[in-house]
C-alpha cells in the first residue's frame, strides 16, 4: 500500500497541502480526551470539501429508522452520535479577504500530529490576492488532564507587509450530521451570551434532552506580550463571536490563544453545565496556554509508559501501532462508567458512534494489560448497567424468564441497529460480553465482581441461549437455526459453529459460576433449571468436515464453490463495493474471522494440529473486509508458527487507517479494532497468554525486526518484556515475584529483578 502521509515513530506528518486528501487527513489527524474529539477541521475558513465533525461523549440523537419493509422487532430508531458545537473557529481576514486554503494556495504547508505529546499542529504560508504574504502557525489539544477543556494558540505572522488583520473567534452550535437519516437537525438553542473575550453557547438535543454547553475565552499577544484589545460582541441564534481588527507590524509574531470547556448533562445536572463551562474556562484563561500544555502533556507521559510498544527495525509497524494506541486512548479513558468505545470513536459519524462488540472481543483485552483494572471493569460495569434492558430487547423477540440479549448497536442498552439479519440474528454479540467477564476474572482475580455482579450477567445471557437452541429430532441434538456469525457475508444460515460454540461454553461457564458462587450465597438457579442446562450443552450439535479437524463454520458450507480470495480479479476488490449482495451471500468468501474467532478466544481447548488445519482452510478464502479480520488471523498465524502471514497481516492491521486499505478513511478511523493490532504483537508475536494456570509467553519475531518491547499488568503487577532474534529479557517492575512460563520452561522473575531467556 502507498503510505498517506510520511513514516516517523512518534508523528504523523504532512509535508504539503492536497485537498484530495483534505477528509482523510481530517480523521488521521483526530484528537480527543476520551470526553470529546475533533476531527482535524481547519480553524479558519475552508470552502474545501471537508467532514465537519465535532463529537461529546454519551451526546446522541435517536434518528428515525429508514428500511423499505417495517418487520416487527425492529428497533424504532439508530442511535446517532451528534456533530456538536464547531468550538475551534477563528476566522481571519486580510484586506477583507477571507483566510482560506482551497482560495489561496499554501506557499508552503506542514501538519503534525504529535502523538506523543496529543497534540496537533500545522504551519503554513499563504499569499493573499494583493500579494501579502502571512505566516500561519496553529496548535491545539484536548486536555487529558481535564477532560472538559482543549485549548488553541492561533499564531500569524506578516512576512512583507504591516496592516490591518481581522480576527472572529466564535463558538456556532448551529451544525448538521452527514448521516441524517431524514436531513433533519438535531439541536435546540438553550441560551447564549457573549461578553469582552468570552462566550458561551449552550444547546440541547431534540428527544433525548442532552444539554452541552460550549464556552470560551480568548486572550491576545505580540511577541510574548499580553496586548490590550476591545473586541465585538456578536450574536445570533446558536452562534457567538468575538471580532476585532489589529494593526500588524511586519515580522512580528502575534497570538490569538483560545480556552474552550465543553461540559454535558451526560457527567452534569441540567442546571450546572453552564456555570461548569464558564467557570472552566475562567480558570483555564487563567492558568494560560503553556501550563495547560505542560499537564495535558505529562498526562499522556503517564499513559505512554504503560502502554507503549516499541518496534527497533521497522518505522512503518512502529508508527502504525502507536498511533492506534494513541487513538485508542483518545477515545476511551475508564473515567466514566456512561461512556464506551465507539467503532469510529471521536473521529466521523458511522456506526453512529454507538457501543457494538468490538469492545469485549478487541479493547477489553487490550486496557486490561495496558491500565488500571478499574479502566477495563467500567466496561463490564457499563454492560450490568443495562442487564435490564437487555432483559427487555430479549422479551420484544419473545424470550422470556429474564433471557437476555445484549444489543448488537447500542447508546443507552436499547436495541438500535436496523438491518434485519444483524439485529435479530448476529446473536454471538451474547457471548463477547460473557466472555469479557471471565476475561476480566483471570486477569485480575476479582471474584469479587464475578459474584457481585458478572452472575447475574451471565445467567441472563444462558437463559437467552438456552431459549435460542431447539432439540432436532433428525439430529438428536440441540440446534440454532437462523443465525448470522461473525462473517457477515453469510445471513440466515443453520449451526454457525462458533454462535453454536461460545452459547455453549457460556452456558458451561454460567453453571461453573453459579456452582462456586451458591456455596458462599443463595442459588440465582433452580435445581431443575440447572438440570436442563446440562443436558443440553451435553447434546449441542457442531458441523464438521467428515475425515478431518475441520469445523464447519455452517451447515452446507461445502456446498459452496470453493474458491480462494486469490482468485478475485484486484479490480473486484473489496467484493463488498463491487459486487451485489446477493452474489456476496452465495459466494464462499469471508468477510471475516468466524470459526478461526472460535479457535482465537478458546485456544487452549484445541491442539495444535486442529488449529493449522482449520487456519489453512480458511484463511485462504477470508477477504479481510472487516477491520476486525486481520489481527485473529495474526495471533493464530504466529501461534502456529506462520510468521510470514502473521507479518503480512500485522501490517494490515497496523496501518489499515494509515495506508486506507478500505478506501474509507475520510469516514473516520476504525477505533475499536486498533486493539486488534496491540492484540497482534502481543499475543500473536509474543505470545502472551493468561489463564487459570497463569502467564504463559512464546515469543516469536519477524524478519527484519531487531527487537520489540511492551509492557503488560498481569494481575495488576507491571511486567516489561523484550524480545530480539535470538532471546529476550523480563522485567518484574512490581514488588512481589511473579512465576510464568516461557516456551514452556518455568521461570520466577524477582521483584525488582530481570531474567534473560
């Protein structure tokens, strides 16, 4: 793949101006706190194409569902994350011309973001119509200190000429979502005012009656010193500003310093988020751009020493997996148990920004090893939050008896997704969060949770699959009909064998729960309840390929022609924007991992042989078309010892946004499966398991690396691995020893100490 920008370990870098790529850059270029994020929008005036894209966590809009054929159970509405207050906009004008880069082409033009300071900055120069040249120099931030503030330093400078420059900083609630379903728009004005220097505008969404309230404050400087300006206040419904003209001296540089707090009922009363807003911002102004910048900075200091990878010998994988780390934590922190991860984060408006399984199958594992456990459990936490209306999407299909079915799209528990096949069919979205918990449970030992809470979860969810088998009489074994796997290219098939497989084991899982959980407490289970559960993961049925290891990912899937990926014309890829959905349904090709996804999250309940078996068979027919693909085949690649196609695929995952693979970047990035590539180097390339028996490593390398090295949390005690070409080293950074294995050879690290291997 061609890279979009330039290769450096801890940047992204754009060397020149090129508005073909304006949409692309904007979401690579995205910031955020884990509260809300910006897309890369420019801060002045830009007629170019672009995706204006300003987002509040937890802040949504219940569009109106818009299918051809209403089918009962269909959810009402599609959860839409909202394009907020435009808070970045500062206008400039010289000699009544506007600033804008698709009218005056940049003499020269760099855009950095900073990944390991979570910053964002561009320098340019332009030349206006009458010959005036202006140097341009903008940075800002989200602060991941308090994650209701960002601020912007807007700097200009007259290279050939003094004169009068005009300024606007505004806030301008008055914005519309691309994906609308009914163009419709989505906010109501609340109030707003505006004073000498500050603002605010405060807005509420339509149905859901979410308040967000913007404010800002704006100071302004020559060469470092504060300068004394009487701006004018503006006005109108939704927007406010500030302008003013100052004269410029040639050569000097000047500095428009911008505070913004952005505050919601999501975290706030109604009746607080004003003053909040305001009163950040005072103390932001206050406090001043460059101490702002220094605690914003040394707050991603500390999440980078936990959570970096480092890749000696190969730039490109180096940049690619910090800068999905980097979005990762962006878009999610653990500081707020309303919110989750959505698949596009802070970064554009598919998948409506709402919470899907991605979050239990990629990000758990991934915060689980990177961050406190507290960070991973408000994610379980968020799921029990809304058992009850698991409960009650369970009951609209006609389960009854407290059966639960998580969502497959969600912002408040409620079901939100509108395509028949996924919504009442991709019903494997269950066991992801069942086997979150137990996830959660053998990294961390808090059986505490599992007791308190996760039992109730993963009852809920057993009644849901033991309502959803049906005993054959032809087969004399329980079957699931009419369910649509993790491969979406398939709908409506019969004994998917992984649905078939994690309904199973979380039935096996509930009962093993229950059984430890009743001798401290009272049975949540009847004796006749538990009685038929165990009769019927006794007797599931699982489709298999007479002769051989291989598991059917459905019955009749040998029915199919069996052909490669390989043998699609490149001019055909992605199947998914060239061919008819119809013609995709009867083909063999894979969308992504399914029954492998089955051999990824249960390895150790198969060997080796089975593993390589069902890989080689697969693999070659699987198209990737899901972001959520490549990291399963990476992790079982390397487990099986196939590195070149563990590499091949690692560098997919990796630079998938980077490189847009799908051609779909401008959209926004594919957040949740950035885990995937962490996932991929550390569980694929090194191995890393934990399990009852405890941490076990097989660490492998690629060709052409000369080292890599991480650091995980196993059971809350911080380990740092290394791993070069012929051995590595593990340091216990914690205060107890730790046992593990490596390449099946016991060690006990130390604490404080570092053993070679």
């Amino acid at each position: 793949m061609h890279n979009l920008f330039e290769i450096d370990a801890w940047k992204i870098v754009e060397q020149k101006f090129d508005p073909k790529k304006q949409k692309q850059a904007e979401s690579i270029f995205s910031i955020g706190n884990g509260a809300f994020g910006q897309r890369a929008n420019f801060e002045e005036y830009y007629s170019g194409d672009s995706l204006k894209g300003s987002y509040v966590g937890g802040v949504y809009y219940p569009d109106k569902t818009r299918v051809g054929w209403w089918k009962n159970g269909y959810p009402e509405y599609f959860a839409k994350v909202l394009n907020a207050c435009n808070w970045i906009g500062i206008h400039v004008e010289v000699d009544g011309e506007m600033l804008d880069l698709n009218v005056q082409q940049p003499l020269s033009f760099y855009r950095e973001l900073n990944m390991q300071q979570g910053t964002l900055l561009r320098k340019f120069k332009v030349r206006f119509s009458q010959g005036k040249d202006l140097m341009v120099e903008t940075l800002r931030f989200c602060s991941m200190d308090n994650d209701e503030l960002a601020a912007i330093r807007f700097q200009v400078t007259p290279l050939n000429f003094s004169g009068n420059v005009k300024f606007i900083p505004f806030l301008d609630a008055k914005v519309y979502n691309h994906d609308a379903n009914y163009d419709e728009f989505f906010w109501e004005e609340d109030s707003h005012k505006v004073g000498m220097k500050k603002a605010y505008v405060c807005a509420k969404t339509r149905k859901t009656n979410f308040t967000v309230s913007t404010a800002m404050r704006f100071s302004f400087w020559k060469d470092g010193t504060l300068l004394d300006i009487h701006p004018n206040a503006i006005s109108s419904a939704y927007y406010v500003e500030n302008n003013f003209e100052h004269f410029l001296e040639q050569g000097h540089c000047y500095s428009l310093k911008k505070y913004v707090s952005i505050v919601s009922t999501v975290h706030h009363s109604e009746f607080s988020v004003i003053p909040r807003s305001i009163n950040n911002v005072r103390d932001a102004y206050v406090m001043g751009f460059d101490a702002l910048l220094q605690s914003h900075c040394l707050a991603w200091s500390a999440i980078w020493k936990n959570a970096d990878v480092e890749i000696e010998g190969d730039v490109a994988s180096q940049q690619g997996i910090r800068f999905n780390i980097f979005q990762l934590y962006q878009t999610y922190t653990g500081k707020h148990a309303t919110l989750n991860i959505g698949p596009k984060g802070f970064t554009g408006e598919k998948y409506g920004g709402a919470t899907y399984w991605d979050t239990e199958a990629y990000c758990l594992p991934f915060y689980l090893k990177t961050a406190s456990p507290e960070v991973a459990k408000q994610l379980l936490v968020y799921r029990y939050n809304q058992l009850d209306r698991a409960i009650e999407n369970a009951e609209k299909l006609g389960f009854k008896n407290g059966a639960a079915l998580y969502p497959m799209v969600t912002m408040n528990g409620e079901e939100c997704h509108n395509e028949w096949e996924i919504t009442f069919e991709e019903i494997h979205r269950n066991g992801a969060i069942a086997f979150a918990i137990y996830n959660y449970v053998r990294h961390t030992g808090d059986k505490a949770y599992l007791q308190e809470k996760g039992r109730k979860v993963l009852n809920a969810i057993a009644r849901f699959w033991v309502q959803r088998f049906n005993w054959s009489d032809a087969k004399q074994q329980f079957v699931m009909l009419g369910v649509t796997g993790p491969n979406e290219y398939e709908n409506n098939i019969n004994n998917n064998w992984y649905t078939n497989y994690i309904a199973q084991w979380c039935i096996r899982y509930a009962l093993a729960c229950e059984k430890e959980g009743s001798q401290a407490t009272s049975s949540m289970l009847s004796n006749d309840e538990i009685s038929a559960w165990e009769h019927l993961v006794n007797n599931v049925y699982f489709p298999h390929m007479e002769g051989t290891r291989v598991f059917l990912q459905q019955d009749g899937f040998l029915d199919k022609e069996q052909l490669k990926a390989s043998d699609i014309p490149a001019n055909e890829r992605p199947i998914n924007q060239h061919w008819s959905w119809d013609r995709i349904l009867r083909s063999i090709f894979i969308k992504q991992a399914d029954v492998l996804q089955g051999l990824y999250l249960f390895e150790d309940h198969f060997d080796t042989e089975t593993l390589e078996e069902n890989f080689d068979f697969y693999e070659p027919k699987t198209v990737h078309e899901s972001s959520l693909s490549p990291c399963v085949h990476v992790v079982l690649a390397a487990s099986i010892d196939r590195m070149e196609k563990a590499y091949e695929l690692y560098l997919r995952t990796s630079r998938l946004d980077l490189d847009d693979y799908n051609h779909e970047a401008d959209e926004g990035l594919h957040i949740t499966s950035m885990a995937g590539t962490w996932l991929s180097l550390v569980e694929g390339f090194a191995g890393v398991r934990i399990n009852e028996q405890g941490l076990r490593l097989q660490p492998r390398i690629p060709n052409g690396w000369k080292s890599y090295s991480f650091q995980i949390l196993y059971q809350t005690l911080p380990l740092k691995i290394h791993v070069h070409a012929t051995g590595g080293i593990v340091e216990n950074k914690s205060l107890s020893d730790i046992d593990l294995m490596i390449n099946n050879q016991h060690y006990t690290v130390n604490k404080h100490a570092k053993i070679t291997f």
